[in-house]
C-alpha cells in the first residue's frame, strides 16, 4: 500500500474525530488477525469500518466474499485504489447502524463473520444489535479500546464485569485474541488496542426468554451499588416480598449484587421472574 499520509494528501482526506478513525497499515498485523478471526476461502466476511481499506484487502485475500460499510464517503477515493483489481469486495457506504438487519442478512445471504474496528461511541450499539437481532452471524472480531475488550471477556465478581458482559456470554463465547499498541495506528490514539474474537453459541445455556433476560440484566446492573432485592423491586415493582421469594428461588441470597452472578444464574433469575411475572 502506498504510504497512507501520501494517500491522504492526494485525495484530500481528513481524519474525523467524532468517527474516531484511527487505521492501521501494517501487512503483517492485519494477516495475523484476518488468521485469527479464522477467516478461510469458504468465509462471507461483513467489515464495519473500513478506513483506508488495509484490512479490508488482507481480508479479501483469504475469503470468499467480503461485504464492507463505510460511513464516510469521502474514503471512496483512497479505497478505489487501494483495492483496485480485487473483485470479492462490495462496499455500501453508509452508516451500519441505518440497515435494516434483516435486509443486510438477505443481501450477505450465507452465514457470515463479521470484522470490525469499532470506535468507542458505537461498539456497544453495534455489538448488542447482531447479538441480539442477528440470525446469521458465527462470529465476531472486533478491535476496540483495551479496557473496552477487558469489559466484553470478565468474569463476575470483577470491576469489569457489567450488562454487556452478560448480554454476550449467554450466546456467545468471547476472548481477547491480540493486543494492538496504539504505535500502530494512523493517527495515534491515546490508548492501547485490543482484539476480541466473539463466537456465537445460541443453545449453550438451552432455550430462555430473551426478552425477559434483558430485562434481568438491566435491572441488575440499573444501580451497581444496591442489591438485587431492590434493583427487582425498583425496576419490576414488585413488593419486598415478592423480590426476596424470587431470588431464594433462584439460589440466590438477597444481600447480592448483579456483579456478583454468572451468566448462567442470569438465566435462571430471568426464568423464575418469567414465571412470576406469568
């Protein structure tokens, strides 16, 4: 690739800020985690995000199809010659979060991965929605702030460990595959990176109401400090009664935190509140 600052200076490109564009360059790097995210000649790869196209090109290079959103159009320009001459590549310029998923599902038509670097503001809504809405995707691998990646993985009873972590460990199995100091990166940001792999796993926990188990996590963790006795009776209104005969129930002693549960008593709490609730 032809120096990204000379790149830049011919056509005209300026980074955004509130895009949080921050791209990496380096050939080696982006094979390793194209390698890492498991990417083969039979993979249909959906990448967010594509900058200058680096990782885009490393990836069309080892899948079958790789379908791209952008949302600066201004890219168009320096992705048109960085990826010349590669015909696996359709992008879509457009935000991702402005696709109807069930459209993005038809026109990707196989099962897929997707591939992103996700600036902060938005890894949460993106993560939630395919976690949530998506029917196709296997698997997940997203670059993100380091201390966001610590957040996707943790365990309970860690500082770390929150509503999103619970939210993909119920369907999902995630670990961090590869930290990506911020040297790397044009222009350089103010923190580390890291990569996270996240592999869908819709029946490890067997069937549950998800709609009731994201209810459950948001009432857990609405106010971290209280405990879950009146987190239920704040959110669900249910009296002090009705909250403490629930979580003896569940197995659960009422002086307890949201933090403090494994997402696997995430789901039994959400199944015995179904039931109260009828």
């Amino acid at each position: 690739m032809e120096d990204l600052k000379s790149q830049i200076i011919k056509h005209n490109f300026s980074f955004k800020k509130s895009l949080g564009q921050n791209f990496l360059t380096d050939t080696n790097l982006l094979d390793s985690i194209v390698n890492l995210a498991g990417v083969d000649e039979n993979t249909t790869v959906l990448e967010i995000g594509l900058g200058a196209g680096a990782l885009t090109k490393a990836l069309a290079k080892k899948a079958k199809k790789v379908y791209g959103y952008e949302i600066d159009r201004s890219l168009k320009p320096v992705l048109d010659e960085n990826l010349s001459g590669l015909d696996n590549i359709e992008i879509t310029y457009l935000d991702i979060m402005k696709e109807k998923l069930d459209l993005l599902e038809k026109k990707v038509g196989d099962d897929y991965f997707v591939v992103a670097n996700l600036p902060y503001y938005i890894t949460t809504p993106i993560l939630m929605n395919f976690i949530e809405k998506a029917k196709k995707v296997k698997s997940l691998t997203i670059m993100v702030q380091e201390e966001v990646a610590k957040r996707l993985v943790s365990k309970e009873n860690t500082e770390d460990y929150g509503a999103i972590t619970v939210s993909i460990g119920s369907v999902a199995n995630a670990k961090i595959i590869k930290r990506v100091p911020k040297e790397m990166f044009t222009p350089r940001p103010k923190v580390d990176s890291a990569v996270v792999r996240i592999d869908m796993d819709r029946e490890k926990f067997g069937s549950f109401n998800k709609e009731v188990l994201r209810d459950t996590i948001r009432c857990a963790f609405n106010n971290r400090r209280k405990t879950l006795s009146n987190n239920l009776m704040n959110y669900f209104k249910f009296s002090r009664e009705v909250a403490d005969g629930i979580l003896q129930k569940a197995g659960i002693e009422k002086e307890k935190r949201g933090e403090t549960l494994s997402v696997e008593k995430f789901i039994e709490l959400s199944k015995v509140i179904e039931e109260v609730k009828g």
